[in-house]
C-alpha cells in the first residue's frame, strides 16, 4: 500500500515519472506574486519580493512607499527596507553566486542588497548611454547582466566584483525585441557572453562584442517570441509565433523537439526541468513536455514563479513551495507499482520483517544475487526523500539488507546519513533551504556554511562543521564580528569575555582580524584588549599601529626579533611624531635605535645628525659631517673658490670643534653603553686640524700654480708635484708646516728631481749635507729613471757593500757588484747576484771564482 500511495502522485510524461512534492507551506501573509516583481535564487536560496511599478495596483491598507522584502523559501521574513532609490522604474532583479541581490534601474544603475536588505555599497552604473536612453529590458546570469535601451543598443557587466560595463555589437535594428537570452561566457567559444535577440524576421540575432551573426535562417519558419537556454549552455528551448515549443541546438543548426503548444500566446514563463522537459506556463495552467509524448498538465487558481534548479524546478506560489523533478531510477524502481526490482523486494521484505512475516526470508533469497545493488538503491532513493519518515524507512531497508550482504560497503548508510542530517537541518521552515541531495553536492558543504553565516545562523553553521569535521574559524570570526557590531551596550570587559570564550574553540583563528572590526566599529579598547591575544606578532603589529597603539607595538616588534615589523613600526612612529619624541621613544631600546641608525645612515644623515645630537653624541655628528666632507670633495664644482670660504674646509672645521666638543662632555656617552664613555678623541680632532690645513694649502698652491692637481692629494705627493713643478719654496713650506721628517724629505726630493730629470740639482741636493738615510734614495732614484750613469756618482758613497753590490748587480755591472759582494763576504748574496747574471757566462764565473776564494757554498 505504501508503495500505491508513493507512485499515485506521479506523473507519467512517455516513459518516465515525474513528481511535485511540496516542500513548503508559505509562512507568509498578504504575499501576491501577481502585483509584485519576484527574484528567487537558486539552491533553495531566499525570495526578494517589492511591489511592481509597471503595474497599477489597488493599495490594501499597505503604505505608498515600496519596500523591499526578503523572504527565505518558507516564506519567513529574513529583512526589509523601504525603497527610495533614485532613477526611474526597477526593470529587472536577481540573485548572484554569492546571494547578494541586484536590482537594475531605468538610469543603468545597479543596486546591491545582501540577504538581510541591507545595501551594499558603492552602485554599479551600467555606463552614460543606458544613463541618457534609458534601459527597458534586462537578463541576469550568474553574477552578470544584459541590459537593452531604448535604441535598442546592448551593454554588459560580466562580473558584479569587477564591474566593467561593455557595449555590445550593434544589433541593427528599430523595433524591440521579442525576447532575449543570455549563452554564458564559460559555454562560448569566444568567452564572453553572447545574446540571442529574438526579433520579428525568422531567425535569431547572436550579438557578442565584437559582431552580429543571424542563426537559424535555414531552420526556422517565422519569429521566436520566448526562449530558455538550458543549464550548461547547450540547448535552446524557444515558443514560435504560431504556437510551437522547439528545441534546438544554442547555434540553432538543428531542431530536436518540435511539439505543437495549447496555445498560440506566447506563455508568461519558459524554463527547463533539469535536462529532460521544459515547462511552459500561462495565466492558469502549467505544461510540461518532453521529447516524446503528451504533455502534461497542472493547473493553478494562484500565480506562480518557476525557479530552475540543476535537477529540477522549484514552483513558487503565494501559499506554497513545490519542486517538480523527475523521479529518481532508485525511487522509480523501488515504488513504481507492480516493480520486482531487488530494491522494491528489498523493501517489501522489511515491511514483512516488522510484521513477523516469512515472507521477509522468502524475498532476501531470491534477491541474494541482487543484494547489494538493492541495498545501494535503497540508500540512494533516502537520499533523494524529502519525507522524513520515508528517509528512515528506506535507510532501514538498505541496512536489513546490508546484514545479509558480506561485500557492501559497510560506511555507505553512515555517510548518507550524515548527509541527510545536514540536509533535514537546513530544509527546516526556520532555516528555509529545501536543498536536494543534487544541489547540496553541487553547491559543496563549504558553500553551505558560507550562506548559512551569511543567513546568520551561526549556531547551525557550527554543529555542521563540527559534525563535518570542517574548519570552524569561518563561522566563529563571522559571528564575533556580528556580535560586536550588534552589542554596542555592552562593556569592552563583559564582551571580551564572551568573545574569547567562542574565540577559543578554534586554533589558529586571528584575533588580529577581530580586533580590526572592533576598531572599525569604533571599539578601539576593545581592539586593543583583544589584538593582546593574538600570538602572531606579523597580525599583531600592524594592527596596533592602526589603533594608535604606537609604544606597545614597537614593544612586540622588538620581542619577535623580526627587524621587518620593526623597520614598520619606525617609519610608521618616524612620520606621525616629532623628531624629539621619536628619539625619546627609541633610546632605551637598542635593537629599534640601531636598526634606525643603520638605515639613516644609508639615506637620511640629517636626521641622523639631529638625532645624535639630540643624544649628546658629538664625536658620531663628527664622523657624519666629515664623510660628508669626504662625498662633497667627489663634486668638482664644490673644491672651487676662496680656500677661507670652501664648504669642505667649513665641514671639516666643524667636524674637528665637534670631536672637541665630545672630549669635554663623555658623560653623553653612557646612553649608548660603555663602549665610547672613556674613549679619547683627540688624536680624531687633530686629524681633522691637519686635514682642514692640508685643504688650505692646496688650494694656495692651485691658486698661485694655477693647475688644479694639488687638492686631495696626500703630503707627499703634494711636496713631490710642487718639486716637480720647480717650486721648491712652496715644497719646502709644505714640509716645515707639516713637519715632514727629514728621512721623507730626501727621499721625496730625490726621486721628484730624478723624475724631472734634473740631475744638476739632484748632485747639488745631494752634497748641501750628509743625507740622514745615506745616498740610497739618491740610487734608487737614478736607477728607476734607467740612468746608469748618474746612478755609478752615488753607489761608491753607498756605506754598506750588501746595498753596493745589489745596486751594481740592478745596473748590470757584474765584476763591480762581485767585489762589493766579496767584501761583505755574504755566500747568499753571490748566489743571488750569480742567477741575475746567468745568462751572461763569463759574469758567471767571476761568481764562481770569488765564491770558491771565500770558500762558501
């Protein structure tokens, strides 16, 4: 009998049932669909209803504003505003993937609403010519829209979250069209969306972007005044002029279906059933038809709404909610009357079990064979139940079945269950998702609790994650930014506690994020109350920073030991403080004054500058000006000018009254440690003197010589270019002034003399006295400058005979260099000399000779 009762209410279209359960009594009062416009999402989605102002109404005791109502699918009031937008009549409205809802206006702007009727900023405006020409019609997909004006022109938004609104290929033409829909960018072979205009010649306008196409010229026999495009873009279901359904291919190559209709007005709505049959209704009747015989038909005294699903429609009354679907095989094969399937005996055999029958063993036997594939069955038909007690008369079948069954998958029932208790809590009238199985795979459990949130059903969202084993930080953040925004009244202390208590039933959760919606609320105390609790200081940080929290975050930045979050805090404190108070705020913490030392080395020395000062570092303000010196002297135009008045003599002049400075006022030191406390910095200031005096006197020189080589240059090599020059004078100023030894001075002079080749000069240096270092330099210099000949006036007075018989050796002279070398009786020495003369035999044995005379090897 169960099974009679079960199948009584399908409907048989050809060969196969379809059914029409209801799922909902509407909760709702004083709802008509007729004089409202209706948006319903998909997947069991909420129902946006306002008052339609293309029609005439009669105003029942009802205000003369509209508002905009939003309904779950139960029909319970989830929000309502009270519409006063600008811009002309409301042409179109629907729901996108993410439940935000879009009401398009006759000025080309878009609203937006979440589910709660709460507006989502900022308006999307659909572009200035839908602006100036007014829109009359629209087509909504997934998350965008289709829009014709008054001049018949097309504009497109692809994506409600980039918005970008595209004119489409001039259609050509002056009438409106009959119909329009939309093939979605995924299902084209270009990938952007592509219009059908349904128009009074006997084809279909395919417009895109970039161009217009006629389809359907060799197919169709006169205009389309309707049409559907199926679900993955495929199929076209269309009503012709004379009263025919057809259904073609989207290209409109070839007609599937041909069925003559009961009417040749065209129907009010025209959508697909699943993949199977398409339903077409007028002012009271529904048809449904498929590809082979009669229709069938259902008849409504109210007005309906057909909303599409993947595996069905869903039927939208003002008193009830239907799905229309086809029956599934395993729920056909299982009640279909008169079925001997192994499920339907299966089942049969339960119903003989509860009633103590044989009957029951009698089934299993000849299903044994068929055991598990009636058990699947079974468990695949409560799947697709929206009845509760049938879901568990079935569940009970296929786990009978299931003892008797030893390679069945044994966790099949526990996961259908477990489905179909997520599936029982949210089809509940509250909660007002009547998701299929279908759908709810489709839409994921992820998504679900996304919408359930969204839907603030916080506690619902998460007993399924828990029960799913899902992450829960989704639900537990969403709700505590609720809750904080909600509970104005109550104290930062008091909420804090209640949030952590929730806070703490997810790891890894960021409070930094929660507090960041406190500060946002304008909760600031409580920001910082709970920004305490968040473990990781790359959340943590920048979050205080944006608090005002300035001192406490330089503090977690300095303990994380992260020079990158200490490096923000600086330069964020550096721009909103005053120079005083940021080095104030930085001198007792060593790792942020160092960090901030060796970056404004690299780029700001002034303010460096200012703040050593500022500590009483004189001799670091030193170091800095004189680099500075150092980096001016690299410009040529700043070594120009009076040698009184060069800004690099200035810089270095400062640089030498700052080390002084340090040297009377140590104590400053101590801020910095006891590195510097008893360091001296004299010998830093008289470096500096010299070096002030050594500029002065090059650019005299440069002055009076008028050759710009002096400035830069080291002592020496200023005494050795003035020699050079023949300004002995000036040279010999240079080493009284800077009190160059007497050993440098000769050996400057000599080899600057030889360099110039004045040889006259270089004997007379030579005998004004004895030379302090002897006549070597006077030696080498000849040597270097390949005057052999000067050099044999010097070697003679060479005192030692190692130095007498390198020097003769390096000029080639070898019986000369042998005897010195002989006088000094140095064995090392011959054998050196010897290997310089290898080439030369007869040098060779003088060696020899003087060597086996001294007797040394």
């Amino acid at each position: 009998m169960a099974n009679v009762s079960v199948a009584a209410e399908w409907q048989l279209l050809y060969n196969r049932y379809y059914r029409k359960p209801e799922v909902y009594r509407m909760t709702w009062s004083h709802v008509d669909l007729s004089r409202n416009k209706v948006a319903c999402a998909p997947f069991g989605g909420p129902i946006a209803v306002i008052r339609d102002d293309s029609k005439i109404v009669q105003l029942r005791g009802e205000s003369a504003q509209r508002k905009l109502r939003i309904f779950n699918s139960s029909g319970l009031l989830l929000g309502e505003t009270i519409w006063k937008h600008p811009g002309g009549r409301l042409i179109g409205m629907s729901w996108t993937d993410d439940q935000t809802l879009v009401c398009l206006v006759q000025d080309g702007t878009v609203y937006r609403y979440n589910i709660l009727a709460e507006i989502v900023e900022p308006s999307i405006s659909m572009g200035k010519e839908c602006f100036e020409r007014n829109v009359v019609d629209c087509v909504f997909w997934g998350n965008g829209v289709v829009c014709i004006t008054e001049s018949n022109q097309l504009f497109c938004v692809s994506d409600f979250q980039n918005p970008n609104p595209v004119q489409l290929a001039d259609p050509g033409i002056e009438d409106p069209p009959y119909c329009m829909a939309v093939i979605e960018p995924q299902y084209t072979m270009s990938g952007n969306v592509e219009v059908l205009l349904g128009i009074s010649e006997p084809w279909v306008l395919a417009v895109e972007e970039d161009g217009v196409q006629q389809l359907g010229v060799d197919v169709l026999r006169g205009p389309l005044q309707k049409m559907a495009v199926s679900r993955d873009g495929q199929w076209l279901a269309s009503f012709t002029h004379d009263g025919r359904l057809l259904v073609m291919t989207s290209n409109l190559n070839e007609i599937l279906i041909e069925q003559e209709c009961e009417s040749a007005l065209p129907p009010e709505q025209l959508a697909w059933c699943g993949m199977d049959t398409v339903l077409l209704y007028w002012d009271d009747i529904l048809l449904m038809m498929g590809p082979r015989g009669d229709p069938v038909r259902y008849f409504y005294d109210e007005p309906i709404i057909l909303i599409p699903e993947c595996d069905g429609v869903r039927i939208l009354s003002n008193s009830s909610m239907e799905l229309l679907q086809r029956v599934p095989d395993s729920t056909e094969s299982i009640f279909k009357i008169g079925s001997t399937s192994p499920a339907a005996l299966l089942f049969d055999a339960l119903d003989h079990f509860d009633r103590r029958s044989a009957k029951a063993d009698e089934n299993l036997r000849l299903i044994r064979a068929s055991l598990s594939e009636a058990v699947e069955a079974c468990i695949d038909a409560a799947g697709h139940e929206f009845d509760l007690s049938r879901q568990q008369t079935l569940l009970r079948a296929a786990s009978y079945g299931q003892a008797f069954c030893s390679n069945f998958q044994r966790d099949r029932i526990q996961e259908m269950c477990k489905t179909l208790r997520v599936l029982n809590a949210v089809r509940h009238p509250d909660v007002g998702m009547p998701l299929s199985i279908q759908q709810y795979k489709l839409l994921t459990p992820s998504v679900l609790i996304g919408r359930l949130i969204n839907s603030y059903k916080h506690l619902l969202a998460l007993r399924i994650s828990e029960y799913l084993g899902m992450n829960q930080e989704m639900v537990i953040m969403h709700w505590t930014c609720s809750k904080i925004t909600a509970s104005l009244a109550i104290p930062d202390a008091t909420l804090l506690e209640i949030l952590l208590e929730k806070l703490k039933l997810s790891k890894g959760i960021s409070y930094a994020a929660v507090a960041a919606h406190a500060d946002k609320n304008g909760r600031r105390k409580l920001a910082a109350m709970l920004v305490e609790h968040e473990p990781r200081s790359s959340k943590q940080v920048p979050l205080l920073l944006s608090i005002g929290e300035e001192d406490t975050a330089l503090m977690k930045a300095i303990e994380s030991g992260d020079t990158d979050l200490v490096y923000l805090v600086l330069f964020h404190i550096w721009q909103k403080r005053e120079p005083l108070a940021f080095f104030k705020m930085i001198h007792p913490k060593p790792l942020a004054r160092d960090l901030f030392v060796i970056y404004a080395r690299c780029y700001n020395h002034e303010f460096l500058k200012d703040f050593f000062l500022s500590a009483g570092q004189l001799q670091e303000v030193a170091f800095l000006v004189w680099k500075e010196s150092w980096e001016l002297g690299k410009n040529p135009m700043a070594s120009r000018g009076s040698p009184l008045h060069n800004p690099r003599i200035k810089l270095i002049d400062q640089t030498k009254s700052l080390f002084e400075g340090a040297n009377k006022d140590k104590e400053s030191n101590s801020l910095f440690g006891e590195a510097n406390k008893d360091k001296d910095f004299t010998f830093e200031s008289k470096a500096a003197e010299e070096h002030s005096k050594l500029l002065r006197a090059q650019h005299g020189l440069e002055v009076s010589t008028k050759q710009a080589i002096f400035v830069d240059s080291s002592i020496s090599d200023t005494i050795r270019t003035c020699i050079v020059l023949g300004n002995h004078k000036a040279a010999m100023k240079v080493k009284t002034d800077f009190k160059v030894s007497e050993k440098r001075w000769y050996w400057l002079k000599a080899f600057a003399l030889a360099t110039v080749r004045d040889w006259d000069t270089l004997e007379k240096f030579s005998k004004e006295k004895r030379p302090p270092i002897g006549f070597r330099p006077f030696v080498e210099a000849c040597i270097e400058a390949d005057e052999k000949g000067e050099a044999l006036k010097y070697i003679p007075k060479l005192t030692d005979p190692r130095e007498r018989a390198e020097a003769y050796g390096r000029i080639g002279m070898a019986k000369e260099a042998a005897d010195a070398a002989s006088q000094a009786n140095d064995g090392e020495l011959l054998g050196r000399l010897r290997s310089t003369f290898s080439q030369n035999p007869a040098a060779s044995s003088i060696f020899d000779t003087i060597r086996d005379k001294l007797g040394v090897s």
